[in-house]
C-alpha cells in the first residue's frame, strides 16, 4: 500500500464566490431579507462542506503496489490492474492519469505522450469501503521493461471550481518485459564446429569414450575393444557400446552498449541478431555465456550470466536482453573482456557485439594467443551476419 501526496488546486473565483457570499450574509441583517440570508447561509454551508470533503478525500484511498512480472513479445497484449481499496469518503466523477514507459503502448487512442512516456486517463470512482479495479490494455511495442512511474487522481469540486490532486511518484513492482524483436543471423550455421571438444552434438564425428549412453546390436563392422561385455551376457547376444556424440562448442557473447559518450551505433539491431543466436544455440543445445557492459552489483562487476543450456538458460538471456537500459552506468568494454579473461571461465568461441577500440592492451588479440576464436557481429538494417576477426601479426591489431 502506499500513501498518497495531496494538493488542491482552486478557481480563482472560488474565494471571490465565498467572500460576496459572507458579506451578502451580512448585508441581509440591514436589508431585513430572510431569502438572502437563507441564501447565502445554504452557499456558505455548502462551501464549508466542500472544504470539509477535500480535507478528507483521499485519506483511506489504498493502492495496492502488488508484485506482477508479465512477459511478453513483441505485438501480445496484456493489461495494467491497478487496485484501489477506498476505506474513506466516497470519490465520485474523478479521473485516474497512469504514467508508464513506452516499451508497451496503450489501446487508449487518446493517451498522451511524452518523450519515451505515455500518459492514459481514465474515470474513477469509488464508494466508502468499495474495492475498485482499473484496467488499462496494452500492446507490447519493443524491447524493454515498463513500468508504472505515477498515479494521479483528479477529484472536481462540488461546484467545478477547482479540483484536488492526489499523485505518487514510486517504484512500481508491477511491470511488462517486452522481449527482443529477432533479426535473421544469415551465416549462423557455420559456427558449428566439427573439432572435438565435450560439448554434446547431435551429428559429430567423435565420441565421449569416458561416458556411454547405452548400448546397441553388434554388427560386423563395429570395433572389438566397443563390446559391452556384461549386456552381452545378459543378452545372450553381443551388445556394442554407445557414446553420446561430442565436439568443441561454447560461445561467450559480449556486448558493447557503448560508454559515458556514446550509445553503439545500431544497438538494437545487435541484440535483436543476438537473440535469434541465442534461439539458435539453444535448439542445437550449444552452451553459451553472456557479458554486457553494465554495471553490476554482485562479485562480477557487469552483467554476466555464466554458460548453460537449455529453456530456463534461453530465458535467462532474453531478459538480460529485455533489460538493457541505454541510461544505465556503463562498465568499460575493455575491463569487462580483461576481467573475462582472469576470472571467468573462457569459451573456445567469442562474439564481438558492438565496437571495439583497444586502449592500453589488445585484449582480444590476448584471448586469441590463447586459443579463443573471435568472431564479430556485423548487422544491417534486418539482418546481421558473423565475421572471424583476424589480428595482424606485426602491429597486433585487429582486421
């Protein structure tokens, strides 16, 4: 629940209205009218409980901050619910303004907005201990979480001479995550490797000998030292091991948003080609890691989620995704990869997302003595294709 801030905002004829109303009261003493004084006496009583209703309006409205995380792609709908529980006086003919980002737009053809803001208007009202909810429909429009920024209500006065204001500026934990649009990664398909390694492959040429996943019929052409010799005894026929098929796989994907000056050029393109990658070795079960250059409060200092497989890793990665924020404290490119180098565990591939400008030290010249194959993510307008980066050996610049 939260509190509410209160302010009135009054027509500037309302205490001239008052004032002529006192003094025809008096007037009516002199003049001996009894319809003027009762007159003015019911104007003035009427004043007085309008006084009365905008000191108490508001004091027992609850909102109910409850904590909602819908996920979304790109054209679902959903909507806000926002519930309101009045335990004071009755709000009548009011109207509720929502404010939230842009990463989802309303249906309401009417709404306002406002730089990367919309704004939606809504009548409101709500009856002494009345529970009271709002619902505002939305599409999902493009990669981000949205967010509910404020809530303000507008309450007339009894007479439309002013209105009563009551808003809150808060943290809302009611939000949409808008997953990344995708763009079609043209040559994804020749990272697949054919090298041997201990990742698990559905086509490869070698095999995990130190880990079988069953056996099979013996056939003639099978080697000797591949007989199970114990299923072959309680088969009464021979059995040939099988092994689960392996090769060199794993990618650590890292993406550059820019720094303090500049925000990379065609960002969006680039995290949509890294979420159609994302899908992609998610479907051929290749293990992957994601850096990205915002800071992060935890023992590593950006954001970082660590190689996996599987959906809950895929999903994992989309909401990184989603939750990239342009405005966030940005973490130096370059650290990020030396700090990629020293503390983590390495992949044998890496995707460059973003520019690169190597400062004190080659970093990924560094990882590539090492053994790690460096590839780029080089996007067009709606769609991006993968290039090896190849470092000159004389000047240790990458080409």
């Amino acid at each position: 629940m939260m509190e509410w801030s209160k302010y009135t905002v009054e027509n500037k004829y309302l205490p001239i209205t008052g004032a002529f109303a006192f003094i025809l009261c008096i007037a009516s003493f002199f003049l001996q009218s009894w319809m003027a004084f009762f007159v003015t006496v019911f104007i003035l009583i009427l004043f007085y409980f309008n006084h009365l209703y905008l000191q108490k309006v508001g004091e027992g409205l609850l909102f109910n901050n409850k904590k909602v995380r819908g996920k979304y792609f790109p054209s679902e709908e959903g909507n806000w619910v926002l519930e309101f529980n009045n335990k004071g006086v009755p709000i009548m003919k009011a109207n509720l303004t929502v404010t939230f980002h842009d990463s989802v737009t309303p249906h309401d053809k009417q709404a306002n907005k406002k730089s990367s803001i919309y704004e939606v208007t809504v009548p409101f009202s709500s009856s002494h201990r009345q529970r009271t909810n709002i619902t505002i429909p939305f599409t999902a429009e493009k990669r981000g979480v949205s967010r509910i920024r404020k809530v303000e209500l507008m309450i007339p006065h009894f007479f439309g001479l002013g209105e009563t204001v009551l808003e809150k500026e808060f943290y809302s934990i009611q939000e949409a995550l808008v997953f990344p649009k995708t763009i079609e990664v043209r040559n994804k398909y020749m990272i697949l490797t054919d090298k041997q390694g201990e990742s698990l492959s559905a086509h490869s040429l070698f095999e995990d000998t130190l880990s079988p996943s069953g056996t099979r019929e013996y056939v003639y052409s099978d080697s000797f030292n591949k007989i199970h010799w114990k299923a072959s005894a309680r088969k009464q026929s021979l059995q040939t091991k099988i092994y689960d098929k392996v090769t060199e796989n794993g990618w650590n994907i890292s993406i550059n948003i820019g720094n303090n000056r500049f925000i990379s050029n065609n960002l969006e393109e680039i995290l949509s080609g890294t979420a159609d990658l994302a899908y992609f070795f998610d479907k051929q079960n290749i293990p992957f890691s994601l850096s990205i250059n915002i800071r992060h409060v935890g023992r590593t200092p950006f954001y970082y989620i660590m190689p996996g497989t599987g959906r809950e890793h895929l999903q994992k990665v989309l909401e990184a995704i989603a939750h990239i924020d342009v405005h966030a404290a940005v973490y130096p490119f370059e650290k990020m990869l030396a700090y990629y180098d020293s503390h983590l565990e390495r992949q044998p591939f890496l995707l460059l997302g973003g520019p690169y400008i190597p400062e004190k030290g080659d970093v990924l010249k560094m990882l590539s003595d090492k053994g790690t194959s460096i590839f780029e993510l080089m996007v067009q307008e709606q769609s991006a294709t993968i290039v090896k980066k190849s470092f000159s050996q004389k000047r240790g610049m990458p080409s």
